[in-house]
C-alpha cells in the first residue's frame, strides 16, 4: 500500500524544529507542518473568549466548534493573529489546554487531514512519532539543555527576560513531559540529536542524511 512519506520531528521548546524543519522542507521540496500552530490556537481563542483554562467541557467544545468551520483555513491566520500566537499569554496558557485528551484528539485528526491533503510533509510538534505518525518515515527528537533552550528564545524574543523564558521553559516541559496522554517522549525508533554544542546548520545536515537515507530506502 501506498504511504505518505512523513518526517516527524519532536523535542522540547527551543530545541530548534521550526528552523530545522523549514529548511528540510525547503530542500527536499516537501510540505511542513506545525502542530504545535493548532495548540496555539485553541489556548488563544480560550483567552479571547474567556473560557477558563480549568473548564474541560468548555475547552474542549470551543475546540471542536474551531476545528469543523474549515480547519486548512485555520493555517492561514493575519500577521497580528500570528504575532499573538507567540505571546507570552498564549505560551502559559498552552500546555496546560494540550493536557486535554478531548482536545488532543481533535488536533491529532486534523493533523493526519492536513498530511492526507499536501502529500509528502516534515511536521513538528511532541508526539509525531510516537501518536500522530507511528509509522513515519523518519522520526527525529531534537532536545538541549533547558538553559542553553532558553538562551536561544531569548535571542529571539529579547523583550522578555531570560529568567521568564527559562521559567516557561521548565514548566512548559514538565507539563509535557509528564502528561497522560500523548506525552512529549522521543519514540523508541527515533533518532535523538542533542543540538546543545551544534549550529543550525550542523543539525540541519545531520537530519538532512537521516530523511536522505530514509527516503531512498523507502523507494528501492
Ligand atoms: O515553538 P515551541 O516549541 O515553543 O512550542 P510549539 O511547538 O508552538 O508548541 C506549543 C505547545 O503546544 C507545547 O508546549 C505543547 O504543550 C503543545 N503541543 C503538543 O502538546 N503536541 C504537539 N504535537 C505540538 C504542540
Ligand atoms: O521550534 P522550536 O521551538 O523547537 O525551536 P526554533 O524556534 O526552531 O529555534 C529556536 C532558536 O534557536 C532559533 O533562533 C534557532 O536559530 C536557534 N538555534 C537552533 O535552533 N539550533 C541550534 N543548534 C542553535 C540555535
């Protein structure tokens, strides 16, 4: 039978699978896929419409109404929409809405529909692997220390103090880490690449030969 070629890239925040992920896609001439994108959406849309973080029913429901009006069109957000996705609100908000087994559900379809729609893709998040595409191709888990993690973001967001980042981080990582369902763990058959001493670029080619040689040995 006939597979869609997936990569899947997991780790923890800051750990680089945006930046390594866009790169892939760009040179395998592939789709790329941010799960993480769609969590973000459901914790900002709770927080503009009040529902409180600790109402299951409620997440969820909100959830479920965002996914069934037209969910590829929920990729196509306004920069500002974009922007908020990022913010500091949204970031605290967001690991404790991805806990919901309701929720991670909802997510995990759209995901494999997205896939299902674009063919080949490199897709992101914390469970790839190991929940959303148990059979992928390649599956990688990038991770680095949590202080090296937050020095990163805090390159990228200055306005926030690195104190406030690393905090995030560390929280951010239990909560995935040790949630019930679909938690943050590199699957048994993935490749694990601490990036804590490499550049980008050493991390991109060393994914790069990993999907290289998966693809061929896929093919022949
Ligand atoms: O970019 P960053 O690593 O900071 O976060 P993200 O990839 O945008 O993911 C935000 C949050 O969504 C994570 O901290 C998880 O709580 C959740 N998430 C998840 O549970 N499963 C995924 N496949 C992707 C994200
Ligand atoms: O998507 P994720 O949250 O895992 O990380 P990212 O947003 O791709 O990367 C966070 C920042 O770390 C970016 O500015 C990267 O350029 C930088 N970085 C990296 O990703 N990998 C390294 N080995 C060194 C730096």
């Amino acid at each position: 039978v006939f597979r869609t070629p997936v990569i899947a890239i997991d780790g923890p925040a800051a750990a680089g699978k945006t930046t390594v992920s866009k790169a892939i896609s760009d040179k395998l001439g592939i789709g790329y896929v941010e799960s993480g994108r769609t969590y973000r959406l459901v914790a900002y849309h709770a927080i503009r419409e009040h529902v409180p973080l600790t109402d299951e029913h409620a997440l969820t429901a909100l959830c479920h109404r965002m996914l069934s009006s037209s969910p590829i069109a929920l990729y196509q957000t306004d920069a500002a929409t974009a922007r908020a996705l990022r913010s500091p609100s949204v970031t605290r908000a967001v690991s404790v809405v991805a806990k919901l087994p309701g929720i991670r559900t909802a997510i995990t379809d759209l995901t494999r529909k997205i896939v299902e729609h674009i063919g080949p893709a490199i897709v992101e998040g914390r469970d790839i692997g190991t929940a959303v595409f148990p059979n992928a191709t390649t599956k990688i888990f990038l991770s680095a220390t949590a202080e090296v993690r937050a020095k990163r973001r805090n390159r990228q967001e200055p306005d926030r103090g690195y104190a406030e980042i690393l905090a995030d981080i560390n929280r951010r990582d239990e909560l995935d880490r040790d949630r019930q369902h679909s938690p943050m763990t590199p699957a048994p058959d993935a490749t694990q690449i601490d990036t804590t001493g490499l550049t980008v670029d050493e991390v991109i080619s060393k994914v790069e030969a990993q999907c290289r040689l998966a693809l061929t040995e896929k093919v022949t």
